[in-house]
C-alpha cells in the first residue's frame, strides 16, 4: 500500500468524471498525422499532432479550466474565481466563467504577452498586472482570493485542473491505440500528470517524456537531481514553460512516472514552431512547438515508434511570430 506522500496526484475515475463535464462544452480536439513533418523529424518515427490549439482559446488550459468550475457550487461560482497565468490558464477560466456566469479575475506579471492580455479581458476577466514573472504572480492571487473571498483556480496545484488536462490523452490513446511514446511539455505538469495516468491505466506501454526550456528547466533540473530545484528565473520566449520551481502536485509524479527528460534551446522551440507551421499549416506558441522540439532531441531514442507531441497552444503574439519566422530566434 503507498504511503500517503506516494499518493497519485488523481484517480481514473477523476479523469472520466472530468471527461463527462466537459463534453457537452467541448468537443474532442483532432489528432493528425503529417507526412513532411514525419520526414522532417526522421529516423522512422509516425509522429501525431493533438491540437489543443483548435480548443477555444486556442489551448488545452480550457479543458482545465471547465473541468474545475463545473465543480463549483452556485454560491461560489457567483463570487468568482481567480488564477495567476501567462495567458493560457488565464483564457480558460475566463471563457468557463463567462459561459457558466462567474466572475473572473485573473494575475498576470508586469510586461505579459499583450495579446494574451486582450483576449482575456475580451472574455471579460479583470486583469491585475503584478508581479515580475509567474511565480510572484501566484502570491499575488492568493493575496486576491483572502481579500476577496473568491475561489483559487490554480494553474497546476489542483487535481480537478490536472484531470481536466488528462482528458486529452484520453483522446489520444482512444484514437490511436497504436501510439508507443509521448513527448509532453512541462510548465507546471498538468499536460504529463495526465498523460501518465491516463497511460498507465489503458495503455501502459506508452512511455512519456517530459520537455522543458533550458532557460526555464527548474523541473527538468529537479527531475535529473532527484528533489526539488529553484530557479532564479524563467527567461524563456515560451512564455507557457516560464516557470521557476517544481510543484507539490505534479513533482512526485513526474518522478516516478516519466520516462526521460530533457531541455530544449530557444532555438530548437523556434525551429519547432517554423517546422510546424511549413508541415501543418497551424500557429503554435513557443510552449505549444516545445513537444516537437523534444521529440527532435530524443529522435535516435524513439527510433522507429508512433509518438504523440501536443500542440498545446497556438497563442502567439504578432511580434513574437516576426522574430520567429524571420530567424531573429
């Protein structure tokens, strides 16, 4: 029996639980193969794009977000809810909140992605800008929520918001069953936490790598160390990877679940997001390209196999994209 500090972050019931609120708002996202992109990664491997950017939002952090409010009782979905984001999370809670008529409020660090920050405000969420990177920005919400009284929708540190992330595995290995590996970007690990719960429970010859930006790699560093590591920053342009430390939630599971790990350069994220658009036609954000990116690294690894990558956002910003596209990145 495990010890209670052994304990799964969340059960395959919380994921189908997750999957039945969420379906009726959102429908299953696509899951494609293409051929170029397979000749660009090379060595034998059949990759297959999930696009969680064809989400609302245009990301996976909505499937997260519903999984959560849909939760939440009539009195507390009428004071409102509040989370800390770059943008993505932020998205989420907005587009549930308006659909299921609760307020939003939403923390985002000084100098956050503009565009980010319209869309939700165009979703209606109030947007308070404090904070010099996510990690500040987490206190800032906690701060909110004891002023306010409002609920905390955490990004990661929260079952229902991970099993809302499970859900698009689910899909996946639903679709595919011939699926061998996945390459899973890590921020805060809802995307991977899901991926191997979902894995072990229905396909547990699925092997799950973790990806993260060298500039950004506090749980790529802490995986390799064995416990926790901070960061003094998060400087990477794959402003969905930018965070500073590992999380109580998703750490001890990333360590036991993962199959390998690895950090990608500003340069491999950028010449994913380049190789995504020329092979599929779709826009990815630097945390939406940094799947393939690890995919690219681990390529002689995974040799050969089906391996799933998620196009996890395509919330990129005009000038972002210009740098990217140029070659400035």
């Amino acid at each position: 029996m495990n010890s209670p500090a052994e304990k799964w972050p969340i059960s395959w019931t919380d994921v189908l639980d997750a999957e039945r609120r969420i379906r009726p708002h959102l429908p299953e996202t696509p899951l494609r193969n293409y051929a170029p992109l397979d000749e660009a990664v090379g060595s034998g491997i059949r990759v297959w794009v999930k696009h969680e950017n064809h989400n609302p939002t245009n990301s996976f952090k909505v499937r997260n977000a519903m999984s959560f409010l849909s939760t939440l009782p009539g009195a507390e979905l009428r004071r409102g809810v509040v989370g800390a984001t770059r943008g993505n999370h932020g998205q989420g809670i907005a587009w549930a909140g308006a659909l299921l008529g609760a307020p939003v409020t939403v923390c985002v660090p000084l100098g956050n992605n503009p565009e980010k920050n319209e869309a939700m405000r165009g979703l209606g969420a109030e947007l308070i800008e404090e904070g010099r990177d996510y990690d500040e920005t987490v206190g800032v919400a906690e701060r909110i929520v004891r002023e306010r009284g409002m609920r905390l929708v955490s990004a990661t540190d929260e079952p229902l918001v991970v099993a809302g992330a499970a859900t698009l595995t689910l899909e996946i290995l639903r679709a595919r069953r011939q699926i061998e590996a996945m390459v899973v970007a890590i921020g805060g690990g809802s995307q991977a936490v899901g991926a191997l719960t979902v894995a072990r429970e229905i396909a547990p010859h699925v092997a799950v790598y973790g990806v993260q930006a060298e500039r950004a790699s506090a749980i790529h560093d802490s995986w390799h160390a064995g416990h926790p590591v901070t960061h003094d920053s998060a400087d990477t342009f794959a402003d969905g990877l930018a965070t500073r430390q590992p999380y109580a939630l998703t750490f001890p599971a990333l360590t036991r679940g993962l199959a390998g790990f690895v950090a990608v350069s500003e340069a491999e994220i950028a010449d994913a997001v380049r190789l995504l658009l020329r092979a599929t036609h779709n826009l990815a954000e630097g945390a939406g390209a940094a799947g393939l990116a690890g995919l690219r690294r681990l390529s002689a690894e995974l040799a050969g196999r089906e391996v799933a990558v998620i196009l996890s956002g395509g919330n990129i910003d005009a000038e972002t994209l210009r740098r990217v596209v140029s070659g400035e990145l």
